[in-house]
C-alpha cells in the first residue's frame, strides 16, 4: 500500500466529527508503536518527522520506516514533514517521498509568511504533495526555537481567510493557548488541584477557534502542542528515578471537543516521549542488571502503542468505528 495524502483524511475527519492523529517518529520503535496501535484501532494516522528528526535519524532511515510500517500493517499512512522551517527542507522532503508537509513561517510578518508559504505551495502542488501553514505562535520549544511563556500570540480570525487563500495552503495550524513540550505552563498561569496537587491550565480559547471556522468553513484545522502530558507517565518517571516537576499539558476533554470540530490534525510529541521514557526507566529499575537493548526499549514500545490506542478511542475519534474511517480505510 503506498503513502497517503492528507486530503481524503481530513474531508472524513471535518465531516465525521473526529481528528486524525500527528505522531512525531524519531526511530523503529516508535514508529512500530504508533501504527501497530492504529493498525489494532483500524485508525489513519499520520507519521511526521521533524528538521530535528531528520537529522537524528537521516531522511532515508525515516522514510523506509515508515515504508515498512505500510508493509506490515494496513492502514492509511501519511508521511509529513513537521515545522518545516525553509523551501529547501521541504524541497528536500517532497523529492524524497514525503507526501505532506508544513512550512513554518509563523515567526515572520504577515506578509512573509504569506511569501515564504506561496512559495512552498507551489512547489508542493506541482508535486502532488499537501501543505500545512501556520499562523499565530504557540509558547515552548521546537529545534532551536524557544517562544516564552508570554510571547505567544493567539492566531487572528480576521486574517486567516487572506492568509488562506494567497498562500493556496491545504491546512492550517492555529495558536488557540496549546504550546510544545512536556512544560506547557508555568505554575503562575494555572491553578493547582487542592486534592491532587496537579496544576489545572487556563482552557483553550475555543471562541477563538470558533471565529476561525467562520472565516473559513470546511478548511481543516490544525492544533500543535496537543499533548496531554499524561500524568500516569510522569509519575512512573518520578517513581523510578526522574525528576519531572509540575509538567503539565492540554486536558483531554478540551482535546476532544476541539477534535469534534474544524480541527481535522492534533500533533503529539511529548506524550510520546514521556510514555517511551516511563517505559524504559521502569525497566531498568526493575531488571539493573539488563543491558539489551530489545530488554529495555521494548517496554517503551509497549507503552507507545497503549498510548496512542487510548488517544485514537479516547481522545481523536479516529478508530474505525467511525463510519466515515471504514469507507478511508476500505478505499485503500
Ligand atoms: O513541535 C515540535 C516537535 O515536538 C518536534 O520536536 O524538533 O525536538 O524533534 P523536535
Ligand atoms: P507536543 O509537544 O504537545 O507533543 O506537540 C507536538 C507538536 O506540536 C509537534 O509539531
Ligand atoms: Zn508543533
């Protein structure tokens, strides 16, 4: 089966009340974790790499796979090239077998990022490949790019429909209140639980959202930094050795509702990282005397793959009991 597109994924998810998951892959592991999970879920999902993968792992390695995944599971996959940050990586990405990608110009002027974009766009359409775009700027870190907790700016529902259609992007990333990372707040900006003693963030800004989807119905929505920062990982980190204090990220509920909505894409990281991470510390504090590595990264596999079977059912809607998901998942 080859890779897919975005374009049939987000119509059924935009018509179907659902979103599809945007799992950042790193390694053979994770990449086995996530689409055995969508594979067991009859689940679409989508598999991006980062600049910062790119060169973890090298294109190639990134590529075959996720190409092998197709082989051994049948499910739709789409490739996706996530915060691309110039034309040429997202040249480079769209040459090599990508079939998706974003081109991340939010830090620049408006009419930059419309340029930058356009340009990207062409190239892209030529080729056969969708493009996300970005406007507005979440808080956290990205590569080597740390936005402050205050220097976010929420996206501007009144310029989204220009942006829209002079870069001629297939989708569009917004800045609602999510931010990256496993730290997505700071204490200061929540509250905290008196029973438990986990912070509580401020709610996203669905009103926000709201006015977008008016601007421009039917065009499928993107939400970055939509980890939840499970806090059953966190806590078997801290319980074998870690030391993560007050992560915090994005309430599922909220995630939910958003996913119910334009929001056709929900990108998720961390969560990933924190469930690997829980995983292969847990192992070595059980067995201190393993050294394979199949011994001890298998564990965070496992727990990958439980991960995103409980995001898919719980959270995206994705799983193939959506009607909408049989017919996508038939198609192939
Ligand atoms: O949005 C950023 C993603 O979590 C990718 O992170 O640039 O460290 O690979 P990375
Ligand atoms: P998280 O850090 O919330 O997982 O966000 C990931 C992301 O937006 C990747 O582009
Ligand atoms: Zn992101």
């Amino acid at each position: 089966m080859p890779l897919v597109g975005t374009k049939e994924m987000f119509k059924k998810a935009y018509e179907g009340g659902f979103a599809i998951g945007a799992f950042n892959v790193n390694n053979m592991e994770i990449v086995q974790g996530i689409t055995e999970a969508a594979a067991a879920l009859k689940s679409p999902v989508i598999l991006q790499c980062s600049a910062g993968a790119r060169k973890y792992a090298k294109h190639a390695y990134l590529v075959h796979l996720v190409k092998a995944a197709l082989e051994v599971e049948d499910i739709p996959i789409a490739l996706h090239l996530d915060h691309g940050p110039d034309f040429e990586t997202c040249k480079s990405c769209i040459d090599g077998g990508f079939t998706s990608v974003m081109i991340d110009k939010s830090g620049l002027s408006f009419e930059d990022n419309i340029k930058e974009t356009k340009r990207v766009v062409e190239y892209a359409h030529a080729h056969g490949v969708v493009v996300e775009a970005e406007l507005g700027t979440l808080a956290g870190i990205e590569d080597d790019v740390k936005v402050e907790h205050g220097n976010e700016a929420y996206t501007r529902p009144e310029e989204v429909e220009e942006f829209v259609s002079r870069t001629g992007c297939d989708s569009l990333a917004i800045a609602i209140g999510t931010s990256h990372g496993a730290y997505k707040f700071t204490p200061e900006q929540c509250t905290r639980d008196p029973e438990t003693g986990i912070l509580v963030p401020p709610p996203l800004r669905f009103d926000v959202l709201a006015e977008i989807e008016k601007k421009i119905p039917n065009f499928p929505i993107v939400l970055h930094g939509a980890s939840s920062v499970i806090q059953k990982y966190v806590k078997i980190i801290n319980d074998n050795g870690g030391k993560l204090k007050d992560a915090v990220g994005i309430p599922e509920d909220q995630l939910r509702k958003a996913a119910k909505s334009a929001v056709c894409k929900i990108n998720i990281d961390s969560d990933l990282r924190l469930a690997m991470t829980a995983g292969i510390r847990e192992h070595f504090m059980q067995h201190p005397d393993h050294f394979d590595p199949r011994q001890y990264i298998a564990p965070g596999r496992d727990y990958i793959k439980e991960l995103v079977e409980h995001k898919i059912k719980d959270v995206l809607g994705s799983d193939g009991s959506a009607p909408a998901i049989m017919d996508l998942v038939n198609a192939k």
